[in-house]
C-alpha cells in the first residue's frame, strides 16, 4: 500500500488544463469549446497555442453541446469547458438527446461543481450533477480528488469512446496522488487497507476521508479507505470486496445523498450485500454563500463528520 502525502496544494480545474495542452499536441482529433469560462476552464494555453481547434460559443450553452456533437460526426473528440451548473442542468435536454441518446463522443468537462465554488452561493454551486448523469444511459461519470488525478482523468477519456461527464472544482486542494499512480477508468483506488469499516469516498472528499482514516486508527479503528474516482460505471468489484471484509460502509462525497456516489453503492449493496451504511453527503438542501472550508464544515462534508459516520456504522454491525 503505498502513501498518499501531501505533494503541493493546487486546483483540480488547473489538472484540466494542462491535461487538455498535452492532448492538443499528442491527438489532432481533440478540439475544445468554451461557454465564455476560457480562464476559469484554464484552457487559455489550449487556445493560445491550437486556436483552429478551439471554438468560443459565448454564453450559449445549449448551443455548444449541440455543435459538440455535431463535431464527432467529422471524427473529431470535443471537449466543452462550462461550470458543472451550466454544464448540466442548463442544457439537459441537449445532453440526453444530441449527445447521450445519439451516442456521440463528446468529453463534458464540469469545473467549479459542489459546494466547493465557495462565495458564488447556491445559485452556482450544483449537488445534483452527478445524480443527473449517471442516469443517462450510456454516460460515463468520473470525479477525479486533486490535480495530478484530474490531468489523468482528463487524458484518460480522451482514450474512451463514448460521452464522458468530468467533474472537477474551482479552490486550491492538496494534490496527493503521485503521477505515476495508474488511472483506469472504471477502477477504483485503495488508498489505505482497513478491517472495520469501509470508506468510499471520491472527489474532494478522498483527502478528508484519508484525514478521517488517521483519528480513526487513533481510536484503534481500522478504516479501509477506497477512492471512487469513476462513479458510472463503478467499480463493482472492488466495493463488494471490501465489504465483505469490513460488514460496514461511508460513503462520502460532495453532492447530494439523492443520487450521488452513496446512492450508487447502496443500490448494489441492497441487491448483493446489505450491510449498515452512513452517508456523509448534502442531505436535501441547497448551497449558500462561504468559504469552501466553512461550507464543508457547515453541511457536515469534513474529516470529523466522517469519522462520526463512520463510528455509527460499526456500531450497527
């Protein structure tokens, strides 16, 4: 089991970026669109250096999903740059028709998504994102943790036929995957090696749950930490063998408990292995004005609201 320490702080959208400039050199198919967000995107070293192969749309967002999947039918690989709000509630339609049920290979790159977004309040800050793709047949759903594993899930899907919803966010965080970790998409990550109970947890929630993992071993609790970067198709495998090792689960993540990352598990976990499970996710409520700390804090989404989950699910056992 290797350590997963702390390399740097940096912004997930930030992996995007670099990761988008690397594509544009190796893969000549790879074109970019952008809602007016060049520079919240970081795709500006994209645009400076292939600026035939990018398209500005301006605040359009229906528009650009509907010539990004007119784009795959010349062959090329487009990858749209909006918020996740704009990315996903807005243009929903133009999703599940032009893109999802047309089986086209557009990559819909999400930043600034949860709660996360920070001072822009409830009216950007989307929890129903990933609950909203994942139910569209056929859509792959990855929400990378930090920038080194977000530059891989950028490159990564690049490789994969098929729409892609990629979901990253706006603050600076700890960067603490190596650059050599392998990335599949589809594969789960162990972070540490557990018997009591079982944390599943993705996006920026992974270091709080490698945090909570640390007070946890201090109580003399072993808490096996996995980190679901892809959430459709999940990792099946991994989660049932996990559980069947510890009888118990946290799931964790950013987003709302309705249709998020603990929906998925406890869908498999009913079907395959019921065993108690807590939640730690926004439980049916909007976002709100505040530092990501604050926020994080406020809606329960941090190390200690996991390590209480994650002592309530052991006592149910």
């Amino acid at each position: 089991m290797r350590n997963f320490d702390i390399i740097d702080y940096k912004d997930t959208r930030s992996g995007f970026g670099d990761a988008l400039l690397e594509l544009g050199k190796t893969n000549p198919k790879v074109v970019a669109l952008s809602a007016d967000l060049i520079g919240s995107l970081k795709m500006n070293a994209f645009v400076d250096e292939f600026p035939d192969r990018f398209f500005q749309i301006g605040i359009a967002e229906a528009n650009m999903m509907g010539i990004a999947a007119g784009l795959t039918i010349g062959g090329f690989i487009p990858f749209t740059g909006t918020f996740a709000n704009f990315s996903t509630a807005r243009v929903y339609d133009q999703i599940r028709q032009s893109i999802a049920y047309s089986e086209k290979n557009v990559k819909i790159c999400a930043s600034h998504a949860g709660l996360t977004l920070g001072e822009d309040g409830a009216s950007h800050q989307t929890l129903e994102d990933i609950g909203m793709m994942k139910m569209l047949p056929g859509m792959t759903v990855i929400n990378p943790c930090d920038f080194n594993q977000t530059r891989q899930a950028t490159l990564a899907i690049a490789e994969h036929f098929g729409p892609v919803y990629l979901r990253f966010g706006r603050p600076k965080v700890p960067n603490f995957i190596p650059n050599d970790c392998e990335f599949t998409i589809g594969k789960a990550i162990h972070m540490r090696e557990g018997s009591d109970v079982s944390i599943f947890a993705t996006g920026h929630l992974v270091w709080h749950a490698l945090e909570a993992q640390k007070t946890l071993e201090q109580k003399g609790i072993s808490a096996e930490v996995i980190n679901i970067h892809t959430i459709k198709p999940l990792d099946e495998e991994a989660v049932l063998k996990s559980v069947n090792k510890t009888g118990c689960v946290v799931s964790a993540e950013e987003h709302e408990k309705n249709g998020g990352l603990g929906d998925s598990i406890a869908q498999l976990l009913a079907e395959k292995l019921p065993v108690p499970m807590e939640f730690v996710a926004v439980n049916d409520r909007f976002g709100q004005s505040g530092t990501s700390d604050e926020l994080l804090s406020f809606y329960g989404l941090d190390a200690p609201n996991i390590v209480a989950a994650a002592e309530k699910a052991i006592n149910r056992k």
